[in-house]
C-alpha cells in the first residue's frame, strides 16, 4: 500500500500574510498595466521592487516563500 505523499506545511503569521497578500494584489494591479502595453518590463521590475520593499519583502526568504504561495495556487 502506497502512503499519500506528505506536503510541508508553511505557517506564518498573521502580518507576513496581509503583507503578502497586499504586495500579491497591487502586483496583479501591475501585471494587467505591463501586459496591457502600458507599463514596460523595466518599469514592472522597478515597481515590483518598490512594492516588495514597501510591504517588507525584500528578503530571499521572503521571496521564495512569495514563490512557493504562488505555485500553489
């Protein structure tokens, strides 16, 4: 019999999700303007930075578990 694979479970508290959740949703807002031509790709790099900044996220940990939220969903 084969076990269910075992999926890390990430916690976090509650002020790293509302930051992420905000830095998430104002990158969505960012991501409509760049793919609807009217921001270019340098100009998403700068502003991703700005807001990763903004909301405290400017660490590699920070951004891996960004990542790792975003593939799951």
């Amino acid at each position: 019999m084969q076990m269910p694979e075992e999926k890390a479970e990430i916690k976090m508290d509650n002020a790293l999700f509302r930051r992420l959740l905000l830095y998430r949703t104002t990158m969505a807002a960012v991501k409509i303007m760049l793919d609807s031509g009217l921001i270019s790709d340098e100009e998403y790099a700068v502003t991703d930075t700005i807001i990763a900044e903004k909301y405290g996220l400017n660490g590699p940990a920070d951004k891996i578990l960004d990542r790792e939220l975003s593939d799951q969903s």
